[in-house]
C-alpha cells in the first residue's frame, strides 16, 4: 500500500510537472510572437561581373512570425526586386511607394529576395557597403555570405567576420564569410596582406611590423569579432564588423572595443543605431553616424550629469529597443519620453522634448495644460498657464504678448532673450518665452518669478499656486 501511494504520488508530480512544463512554453512561444521580432539566420549569394552585384538573399523564418506583412528598405542603388517563397509565390508587395514582404502566413516558411546594384570600382579597390536590404520586426543571429567573383581576378574581398574562406578556380574566384549579427561590410583591394589574429580581432596591414600592432589584438571578449584593414589605399571608414584606417592610433583601439560592445547587444535590425546609441552612453562619447550622433547630442542636451549618469547604469541591458530606452529616460528624470518611439516612425532629428504625465493643478483646479522639460529647463504652456490664473494675456502681434498684473505691464517676444517691463528691457541668459515643437511655453523660473506663484511638484500632481 505504502509502495502504491508513493508511486501513484510520483507519477503526479511527474504528470504536473509535464503540464506546467508545456504551459510554461506555450507562454514563452506567445511572448515571443507578441514582441513582434523574429530572429532568423540568413544567406547572401553575390555574383559580381563588370561592377554590377547579383545578390540572392534566402531568409527562413521560425514558427513565431506574425502573418503581417514586413517592411523591407532596400539599399539606395538597389534594383530589380523579387521575392518569391517556397513555393515560387510572389511575396513582394507595394503600398504608398513602400515594399513590404507578405503572404507569410504559413508556418515555417522561407522567402528569397533577389535584386541587383551597380558600385563604382577602382583599378585598386572597390568598397561594398550599406548593400543590404533591412526587414522591420526582425533581428538577424547569423549571416552567411557567398561571393563569386567573375572579373576582379586580381585582388582579394576581405570581410569583418572571423570565419572566411576563398578558392580560386579557373574562370571565378570563390569566398564565403561567416559571422554573427548583420551583413558584414565588404571590401576588395590587391596587395599582399601580413595578417595578425587574436580571438577577437584580425589586423590586416601591407606595411611596418605586425608586433606594432599587438595592442589591436588585446580585447577580450566572450563574443564578437572585428577586423581592421591598416590601408592607404581605401577611404577610411568604421562599420560593426569591419574598420579601415589609414594608421594606427590609440583612437583606433578605442573604436575596436566600442565596436565589440556593439556586437554584444541584440536589437531589430532596423533599429542597430541604437546600438551604437548604447554604446556610446556607456563610453561617454558621441556616436559615428549621425542619426545615433543626434540622438546622443539630445540626451546630453536635455539630461543634466546626475541624471546622465543614472542613465549610463542603466544601459546593461543586452536587448536594445525603443520602449528600453525611452522607459529609462523616464525613470531618470520622472517625464515621459516618446523620443526613441518617434525616432524609428521616420521623424527625422526629433526633440527630446518630455513631457510630465501627471495633472496640472492652478489653484486647487486641475487644467489641461503642457508642462515639460526641454535642455535640463522646466516649461509650462504659455499663455494658457497665465490665463488659468485669471490674469489677463493678449497677443498684440505675431508672437508677442502683452500681460498686466499687479500693477505691472509685461510684453514678451517668442523666441526673444529679454521681455519689456513697464516699458523698460530686461536681457536674460535665457529666453522666457519659447515655441518648441509647433507650441508656446515659458519657462517656469520666470512663470513663477513675474506672476507671483510657486510650482510644486507633488507625487501625483504638479501645484501651482500663489504665493502668501
């Protein structure tokens, strides 16, 4: 009996445990599928004759994937798009001068895109780069890359990742490249290359010493490769997997391990600047390109060096997002931010403007009116704010606006650093009166100062009152 009751009890925790098991996988299968990214594995077939590329791109997409069609941005010279799925379906669509890639409502299922692109090419050198179309929603883990060569017989493609291999044959020469993370960058040159490897990074030179070059190779990292070509021969450039410069320098060490931290994180391939965003927070130094460069300049505009730090500690997460980041502002400075949500809708050079997410209150009334913080400085909708205080404002012309109170005559000028008092100027540092992002707001220093109120932050509200 003893035996029975303690087998027919094993066999239950055994049969909850399978149950719970197989819950708890639905449960991660539908979270995956409602965070809207899919991670895939992809492959490029490049055939290359005369300057033009032939490429063939062949993504299979797991059981997750949404049945929404994906946006798809080709690369500027790209032409002669296709895209056909398993069955030899067309799945490229266009809607409002975009391509999106459709009918992937059958699981699993796997697409070939296609298209073709001219590059200039040099008698020594020809640089592919940014060649590659992005999908939206989706996060690429590994790439594999096979090119044939059918005229550049006398040089060599170098790529950014660690695994590459060529063979020259009679009519082609033959390379295929591997590596994590997105397309590598591509270059071609001739020479005879001294190479020097370490477990994370690969330096290729045609002049001087290679034990120069020893602290190239000294990064280590659990994950993440780059190469870096030491060339005359090429423009210099810095990409994820791939650096060309022209000489050796500490500055370049530095871009090495920046480059290595960036590999290190995981995002939409759509949104990899934020990446590079990311990393240059943690090392405190603007970014490259110029849409992460913005972004970085806003941040530091806008956070002062106690909340900019906050944000550096924050920033270890491996995922990057837009929601990560603009929940991170939030969290640091106590507004709410929507800079990195408009950053991806295609808003070009947005204001990190944020706004407080709480009631206004003007003597004990709550008041729809906007209060943000814009450049470490406090802002409240103007003139709204002055007439919820039954003072009244007029505006006697195109941004500017005359007000009494107390005796008192103000005249402010939008966007001016001086307002007049009883017909007398007064230069400020700052301008009290300013139109941000299409609507007026004045500085809540000066709020308070000329209308004789005081702002007080509350846990759930902001107070305005005036003062005893």
């Amino acid at each position: 009996m003893r035996r029975f009751v303690f087998t027919f009890g094993f066999l239950m925790i055994l049969v909850s445990s399978v149950i719970l098991f197989f819950q708890w996988m639905g449960f991660t299968t539908e979270s995956a599928g409602e965070s809207g990214v899919v991670e895939v594995n992809q492959s490029y077939s490049i055939i290359h004759k005369d300057g033009r590329f032939q490429v063939t791109q062949s993504i299979h997409f797991p059981t997750t994937i949404s049945s929404d069609p994906i946006l798809i941005h080709w690369p500027v010279e790209a032409e002669d798009f296709a895209c056909k799925d398993k069955e030899e379906n067309n799945c490229l669509t266009k809607e409002n001068g975009e391509f999106y890639v459709s009918t992937l409502n059958r699981d699993p299922q796997e697409i070939t895109i296609t298209y073709s692109m001219e590059r200039s090419m040099k008698a020594d050198s020809v640089q592919l780069r940014d060649w590659y179309p992005v999908l939206s929603d989706v996060s690429t883990i590994n790439t594999d890359i096979q090119l044939t060569e059918k005229t550049l017989r006398n040089g060599k493609w170098i790529s950014g990742y660690q695994s590459s291999s060529n063979k020259k044959l009679d009519y082609i020469d033959y390379y295929f490249f591997s590596g994590r993370g997105e397309p590598s960058d591509l270059v071609w040159t001739t020479g005879a290359w001294k190479e020097r490897r370490s477990s994370n990074v690969r330096v290729l030179t045609e002049e001087g010493d290679l034990a120069e070059f020893d602290a190239f190779a000294s990064f280590e990292s659990d994950e993440g490769f780059v190469t870096v070509i030491i060339t005359k021969k090429l423009k210099p450039f810095q990409s994820p997997h791939l650096i060309v410069m022209s000489n050796a320098s500490g500055e370049q060490v530095k871009n090495i391990r920046k480059n290595l931290m960036y590999q290190a994180l995981s995002s939409r391939d759509e949104e990899a600047w934020l990446k590079e965003l990311v990393v240059g927070i943690q090392d405190n130094e603007p970014p490259y390109n110029s849409k992460p460069a913005w972004a970085y300049k806003q941040l530091k505009e806008g956070l002062n060096p106690l909340q900019w730090d906050d944000l550096k500690q924050k920033m270890n997460n491996q995922s990057v997002d837009t929601i990560m980041l603009d929940d991170a502002v939030r969290k640091v400075t106590g507004f709410t931010s929507t800079f990195f949500a408009e950053s991806v809708k295609g808003k070009e050079n947005p204001k990190l403007i944020l706004k407080a997410n709480m009631p206004i209150m003007i003597n004990q009334k709550s008041r729809k009116l906007s209060y943000i913080s814009y450049k470490q400085k406090e802002f409240i909708q103007f003139p709204e704010a002055v007439q919820a205080l039954d003072i009244e404002v007029n505006e006697i012309g195109p941004g500017v606006y005359l007000s009494k109170v107390n005796g008192k005559t103000f005249r402010f000028y939008e966007d001016e650093d001086y307002f007049i008092n009883n017909e007398e100027n007064y230069g400020l540092l700052v301008k009290p009166v300013q139109r941000i992002e299409g609507s007026i707001y004045m500085d809540i220093h000066w709020f308070e100062k000329l209308f004789d109120v005081e702002v007080i932050k509350q846990d759930n509200a902001i107070e305005i009152a005036k003062e005893m």
